[in-house]
C-alpha cells in the first residue's frame, strides 16, 4: 500500500512540474519575408538564407565572434604562396536522399555555381580555377591569385552543398524539392505562407537539433508577428520591430534576444541597366548627393527604430576595421540638397523606391520620403514582396531599390558584391575601374593591416559615385515565446539550429 502510495505522489509531483525543453515537437519560426528561391546558386534575400541555415549546411561556418569554424570541412589550410586552399572533409556525412557526402559532390556543387547560366555565385567564385579530389575526404581549390575572402564565400551560399543526385535536374525541379546535406530536410512549400522541413535521422550532428519538424510562417507584418507570439501561436518573432519592444519586455512570457549587426540597410540605385536608369536620378550623381543630403540617418534610428540601431554610410560598421573614419555619417543639409539639383539644372526630381511589403520599411520610406520632399524630390513608394523585388532589380525594372545585406565577417563580401563591375548584387550596373581595382587589390591580401587601406578607399570611391546609399547597421532583435531555448543570437542575424529546443 504505502510503495503505490509512493509511486502515486511521485507521478502526480512530476505531472505538476513546469513542461521542459526536449528534443521533439514542432518549433514555429515567423519570417518578415517570403523567402527568395531556395538555391543556393540563384538566391539573394536575407529569408532565403534563414530557412537555408536550417536545411542546408555549408563547408564552414563562423561563430558569434565572427571566426570560421568547422560544418562540413573539419579543417583547411592554406598554401605557403596562398593560391590554393586544402579542405579536409568530414568523414560519415550525408545527403538527405542518401548520398554519401564527399569530395567528388564539393566538386559538382562548386562547379554548377561557377557554370550554370541563372547562377549569381559565378562572380564569387571566379578566382577559383581548378578544383582537385586527391581522395574521397580532400579538396583542393586552385586560385588564380591570392584571394582572401574565399573562407567566407565557403561559410555562406558558395559553401552549401546539395545532393549530386539533384544536380542535373532543371532549377525548377531543384527549388520545387531542394535536397541538401543538413539537419533538416524540405517537406513543402505554400507560396506566400509556409515553408515546411521535417527532422533529418542521418544527419552528422543530430543529437544537437531539437524540434522534430520547423514550420517558418511569412508574416511581413511586425505587428501580426507580434500578436501571434503574445497568443502562442508562433515560437520565434524575427526582426522585431522596436514599437514592439516595451511590450515584449513587459511579458513575463515573452523574451528578448539581441545582437549588433554587420548587416545594413542600403538603397541601390539603377545607373546602368536598362531604360529605367535614365533619369536625373541614375544619371547624375549630384542628385544622388542631393537626395544624401537630404536625409538624417538620425531621425530615421530615432523614430522607426527607437535609437537602438547604428546610423551608417559605410558598409562597415562605424568604428570596425576596414571603417573609414574620414567619412563620418553626413548630418543633413537641405540647402545643401537644393543647391546640388540647381547645379544639376533640377528644381524637382521624381522617381521611384521599391521596399519591402513590411510596417517596418514602410516607415523608412515614409520618413525618407517626407524629408527628402523639403529639399525637391517627389518620392512614390512601391512596396513588393521580396520575390518580385529581386526579379524587378535583377532585370533592370527599377529606379531605386531598399533592401537590406545580412553583413559578411569579410570587407569583401560587402563591398564588391555591391561595387564591382561584375558584382552579384550590382543591379544598377555600375562599373568603375578604379573600384575593382581597389577590390581586387584587398581581397588578394590576407594580412588584414595591408588591406584596410583598399577598403578605405572603396568607401571613398562609393561616396564620390554614389551607386548605393547606405542608411543604418542593424540591431538583431528576436522575440522568443515561452515554448523555446537555447537560441544563440548571431551578428550575421541568422539563428543556427543546434541547441533550440521546444516544449510542448
């Protein structure tokens, strides 16, 4: 009677105990976007890369420090000249249709984002001139020059690795069902809605990984994510808006994870590509200095994003390494702004600038739009999902485009793939040889003393041509709900898999 009597009171005491975080269940993760196409070889966007951390792995990986660390390739090194870059693979990996991962798929991976025709990697990669397989678990690249930035590419979407198996089909068979070597494997896709993916058993590091299934839910509405976290109906709020956060922090359920960005705000402007670029705007870059001086990177932290976020005109964050402290954040100078469209022969000047379906950057653009008024620009906003954005600057079809670059822990992949003439991201055409000279010159350097002074003079470069306006670094901020643990937050805002766990 008294070891039932035990045995009874034990069950009742461990039934009344607070639900714990443990592998299972299912986490519910809402985006501020619909994400781009989900390959490698043809995406751009922010979303794409969040839902892609989750599915995919790369060959190396960078932590909250920003220093490169193992995923797929456990070491590397380089050559003493540094025209080559060895990369030990890890033994027992595969794909989520079964293949074994090996040098041979690093190869077929590499080279379909350096030859397939719809593939944006082809400028990344174009440094790298051979690729050998000396065995099963070894890569070489071979480098036409010394070229430093080669890690991140390797640490990002140059990086990831799909199944071989699916390399052959049509883009469109492959987006429809993308199979790559990750902790999480595609289940569907509901356009403008969900993306689903389902637990990997033969993943390398299962154990790590929590949930047994990943919903992410596109809400470009901060505060419909908002009201779904507070209801429990979402685990996982990205890029919370700053209106929001008194909210958040005042809920004894809810919380609060941040970390400072290299990611930033930037507005690429159409210089060269097509009929939409012949405007006083994309013509004359004293309008483009204008509209600068127009505008108070200030006032935009202070009423959109509640001072949290860092005012910049670099793509360097203010005070980092390769920043240029000669080029401080300009205050705004609204006579300026007027006497620069005189001298153009400009008294108004009216164009249009794509952002993004969300409250958040409709704010931007209203305040943009109000401030730049005063100085003689007629501003139409055009808010586009990002799908359609991408497609509508990838053919040309804009005169101004908002967007954000989740930031790269090398100067490099902020820079050129903005900047060169070939640069992946260069939707407007712009194209100065002294640019890619400059580039080429701190991207061939592996001592980070001797490139800062390219990199300095890039920010020069951009300030004196202006093809893209840079507004703020981010503040990365993610609202969890009750549900979930052991989210790390990153400088690069994407959240990693291993560790987060739900409850149910």
């Amino acid at each position: 009677m008294t070891s039932r009597f035990l045995r009874a009171i034990a069950a009742i005491l461990i039934l009344a105990l607070p639900a714990a975080a443990q592998a299972g269940g299912t986490l519910r993760f809402a985006l501020d976007q619909d994400p781009d196409l989900l390959d490698p070889a043809r995406s751009g966007s922010y979303g794409d890369r969040i839902v892609t951390n989750w599915m995919c792995d790369q060959l190396l990986d960078v932590d909250e420090k920003l220093n490169f660390v193992p995923a797929l390739a456990t070491s590397w090194e380089w050559a003493p000249d540094n025209l080559s870059l060895t990369l030990h693979l890890r033994a027992g990996a595969h794909y989520q249709d079964g293949e074994v991962f090996d040098a041979g798929s690093v190869k077929a991976n590499i080279v379909r984002y350096q030859t397939m025709p719809l593939s944006l990697r082809k400028a990344e990669l174009a440094p790298v001139i051979g690729i050998e397989t000396p065995d099963a678990l070894t890569v070489v690249l071979r480098l036409s020059r010394p070229y430093a930035p080669l890690l991140t590419l390797l640490a990002n979407r140059p990086g990831t690795m799909m199944s071989p198996r699916i390399l052959g089909k049509t883009p469109d068979e492959i987006v429809a069902n993308p199979v790559c070597s990750g902790p999480y494997k595609f289940v569907e896709r509901i356009a403008q809605d969900r993306i689903v993916l389902d637990r990997f058993p033969g993943y390398w590091n299962a154990a790590a990984m929590g949930p047994d299934r990943v919903v992410f839910l596109s809400m470009t509405d901060s505060t419909v994510r908002m009201v779904n976290l507070q209801s429990g109906q979402i685990d996982i709020h990205n890029r919370v808006a700053p209106t929001d956060l008194a909210a958040l922090t005042a809920s004894p359920k809810l919380r609060l994870v941040s970390s400072p960005g290299i990611g930033f705000q930037i507005i690429s402007f159409n210089l060269n590509h097509g009929p939409a670029s012949q405007t006083p705007l994309g013509q004359d870059r004293r309008v483009r200095a204008a509209l600068e001086a127009a505008i108070d990177r200030n006032v935009i932290n202070q009423v959109v994003f509640d001072g949290r976020f860092v005012p910049s005109n670099q793509t360097e964050p203010p005070g980092s390494r390769y920043w240029n402290p000669a080029l401080p954040v300009p205050p705004r100078d609204v006579a300026k702004a007027r006497a620069l469209l005189r001298e153009a022969g400009l008294t108004r000047v009216a164009f249009t600038l794509i952002i993004g379906t969300d409250a958040v950057n409709a704010q931007i653009g209203q305040v943009i739009q109000s401030m730049a008024a005063e100085a003689g620009f007629d501003i139409s906003l055009q808010a586009t999902d990002g799908t359609a954005a991408t497609d509508a600057t990838k053919r040309g079809a804009y005169q101004a485009f908002m967007g954000i670059w989740s930031g790269r822990p090398d100067p490099d992949g902020n820079s050129a793939i903005w900047f060169a003439c070939k640069g992946f991201l260069n939707w407007g055409q712009y194209c100065n040889k002294e640019m890619d000279q400059e580039l080429a010159a701190g991207s061939s350097l592996t001592d980070p003393a001797l490139r800062v002074p390219h990199y300095r003079r890039v920010a020069e470069l951009m300030a004196e041509d202006r093809p893209n306006m840079v507004l703020f670094h981010f503040t990365w901020l993610w609202g969890l709900g009750e549900r979930v643990s052991g989210v790390k937050p990153m400088p690069d805002g994407i959240i990693r898999p291993a560790g987060v766990m739900v409850k149910e």
